[in-house]
C-alpha cells in the first residue's frame, strides 16, 4: 500500500520511531486493561491476549483504512466503568456488558456507513476543534504527572506537587526523563522522545524504579482469549439500554476529541476537508470495538497517546502498522515490555502537552463568544479527567454564547441537535 510518505513530509524512519513511541506510550494498557477486567471475573491472562490481539487488529484497520498515524486499544474509563459500575455496582455479568459493547460497536459501523457520525465532527465549531487538542495536551499531561507521581492529593492541597525527596524516587526519575526529553528535543535529536524513554528506562535501575524480577524469562505463550461470551436474554430491557447508551455515548466523543488533537497536531485536519479520512477512521474505531468485544474486552478506541508518535514525526498509516506489529509481539515479549515504568513514559506525555499547546494560537480569546466556549472545553479536559466531558460542555457553551449574543443563525442544525443531546445526557445523569 502507499502511504503517501512524500505527500505528508515524512520518511520511513520517522514512521518507524512514530509507531514505536506511540507504543511505548500506550503499552501500559497491556498491563492496567486486564487488571480491571480480571476484577470483574475475567481471567487475567485471557483479557492480556484480547487487549494486545483487538489493539493490532484495529490498528492494522486504522492504517491501511484511514492511513492514519493513529493507535486503538481497549479505552482507560471504559473498562472501569465496565468493571466498577455495571459488574460490581448494577450486578450484571461480564457478558451482559460484553454483549452492550458489542452491540455500541455493530450501531457504531452502521453509524459510520451512513456517515452520521462524520456529521457529528462537522457540528463542532473550528475553535472548539483548536481546543480539544489543547484541552487534549493538558489531559496528557496531567496523566503523565499523576503516573509518575510527580503530582499527587495528599500535598495539603486539592493537588499538588510531592517533595522530590527519597520517598518520591518515582517522581525524581520522571522529572529527569522530561529534562532529557527536553534537552534532546532542543538539540534536534531525531527519535528524542523514544530515546527519552528508553534512557529513563535505564535510569530508573539504580533508583529501583526500573525492576527487573530475579530468573527474568522476556518470553511467554499468550492465552486463549474469552471468545464470543455474550448474554442475548437481556438485550430488549431498559437496564441494558442504560448500560448501551452509556458505551455509546463516552466512546462516540471521546473518539471524536482524540481524532480532532491528534490530526490538528499532525496537520492532517481542515476547515475546508475536516480531518483526513475521518470517516474511514471512524470505522476502524467500530470494527476494533466490534472485534474487541468478540475477543472478550471492553470497548476498543482511539488512544491520545498517538500524539507522543506524531510528535516524533508519524504522519501517515505505517507508523500504525508499526504499532500494530508491536501489540502483536507483546503478547509474547510481555515479561520485557513490563520493565518499562510509568516514570519512563511519563515524559513523553509532559512533553507532547506542551507540543499540542500550538493550537491556542489559532483560536481568538477576544471574541466570547469563541473564547468563552474555548476555555471551558479546554479546562473541564484536565480538570474532568474527560475528553467527551470536556466536548459536551464546550458545545453547549457555544450554543449558550451565540444565543446570548444574538448569533443563532451561526449555528447549525446538527450542532443544535447535538447540545440537545448533550443537556438530555446530563439530565439523565442526575436524575439517575
């Protein structure tokens, strides 16, 4: 296939040091996704080999789809919410949550089909799209801080930063992985944020940071993962409507926010064109969910840490292939790849918060009525720990905004059926 790797200014080395910095920067799902499905009554190992087998196979769809430089895996929230809330709080089985995502997925790929969801990316205003890839940066940012445990709540106020003592080697590890990071960057060192990570890898060693187990063994047999458990008897009732929507609508924008950051900062989105082969890209999200509930996984979606590739240069769809053929040697190299702490990846997402920071620029904080709805899509991001939070309260800012000052017909239809959505949402939410 052709990547177009003249036409995006890109070569096959920085596509390769793309896919591999990406991975690294979202490996830790490998790890931190079947320990909260293995709560739920999964077996630990057989949720290893969903993630790593849907993570390659739904990336492997984003690249030679979409062609573009971005990873999928089973999502951070998703899985807690399938855990903690519909196991553990409604009481329901893992097949009946496996069964509502594979349902979101299969309406997700009609979705797509129709291009209904590429009208829901059409709806959002060219300066909230500039904000979610800044509201995106901090989001980043703020999860590489609390991995490394540079920040933390206990500091005596709400959050703060740890005293950089003994106590807190992690912290001292990843703050000297981010100066490096820095330092390499400013030295215009091709790679910097991958060599970034694997030096503090290194670095971590003496500090005990860096474990490695006595007898290490790199090599393992993966599992047979949980294939096609679902629960048919309950699909028609309200409680698992409740429990559909809830997938459906978190992935849907949380999508949406991570192809909006990741393309603005890769300069594959427009005004005039949107993002490129938005839709295709929007599929491959489907299928991967689809795939991933078949295999036993929560729902599989667009990582934010694909930004960490394309900040060290990935701009097309072998940087994904790349990716994709990592997730797949994982699953035998998983004693190996768990040697990398979160102290080491931390930097690499520091950093790419400041890289996304750009596209403030382009948005005009003197005008409110672009402004207003601006700054909070990008503070509740951080402050939320919430992409499609952070969307859901800037569209209806905006709607709010262009009311107030008398602006309505600036507004587009999708965009005021979107808000609607949005305020019903949070009315269902409190009420439940």
């Amino acid at each position: 296939m052709d990547f177009r790797l003249k036409e995006r200014g890109t070569t096959v080395s920085r596509e390769i040091i793309g896919g591999i910095t990406t991975f690294l920067a979202m490996s830790y799902i490998l790890a931190v996704n079947p320990g909260i499905l293995s709560e739920s009554g999964l077996e630990w190992g057989a949720v290893f080999s969903a993630t790593g087998i849907s993570a390659a196979i739904a990336t492997l769809v984003m690249a030679f789809c979409a062609n573009l430089p971005i990873a999928l895996a089973p999502g951070l929230g998703l899985n807690a919410f399938f855990t903690y809330t519909v196991v553990k709080s409604m009481g329901y089985t893992p097949a009946f949550a496996l069964t509502a995502v594979l349902v979101e997925g299969i309406l997700f790929i009609l979705l797509s089909i129709f291009g209904v969801r590429s009208l829901i990316i059409e709806s959002i205003p060219r300066s909230l799209r500039k904000a979610v890839a800044v509201g995106i940066g901090l989001f980043i940012a703020l999860i590489g801080l609390t991995n490394a445990g540079i920040t933390a709540g206990d500091t005596g106020t709400l959050i703060g930063f740890v005293d950089f003592d003994r106590n807190h080697t992690t912290a001292i590890v990843a703050m000297i992985g981010l100066i490096i990071t820095i330092a390499l960057y400013m030295l215009r060192v091709p790679g910097a944020i991958l060599i970034g990570i694997i030096i503090t890898t290194l670095i971590g060693i003496p500090f005990g940071v860096t474990s490695i187990p006595d007898n290490f063994k790199p090599f393992s047999t993966p599992k047979t993962p949980h294939l096609f458990m679902f629960e048919w008897q309950n699909v028609l009732t309200f409680k698992f409507f409740v429990v559909f929507f809830t997938f459906l609508f978190t992935d849907l924008f949380d999508t949406i926010g991570t192809l909006f950051g990741v393309t603005e900062q890769a300069g594959l989105a427009s005004r005039e064109k949107g993002i490129v082969g938005g839709r295709r890209a929007l599929m491959a999200d489907a299928i991967g969910t689809v795939i991933g509930a078949c295999l036993g996984t929560s729902t599989v979606t667009s990582y934010v840490e694909s930004s960490s590739g394309v900040a060290a240069g990935a701009r097309t769809g072998l940087a994904s292939v790349v990716t994709a053929c990592l997730f797949l040697v994982s699953l035998f190299l998983s004693p190996l790849f768990a040697l990398i702490p979160a102290a080491a990846t931390a930097p690499a997402l520091i950093f790419v918060g400041f890289l996304m920071m750009s596209s403030v620029m382009d948005i005009n904080f003197r005008d409110p009525v672009e402004g207003i709805p601006a700054f909070i899509t990008i503070i509740v991001m951080p402050f939320a720990y919430s992409i499609a939070k952070g969307i859901q309260f800037g569209m209806i800012a905006f709607v709010l905004c262009n009311i107030f000052a008398k602006r309505t017909k600036a507004i587009p239809l999708v965009t005021w059926i979107v808000t609607a959505l949005f305020i019903a949402d949070i009315v269902f939410e409190a009420v439940n």
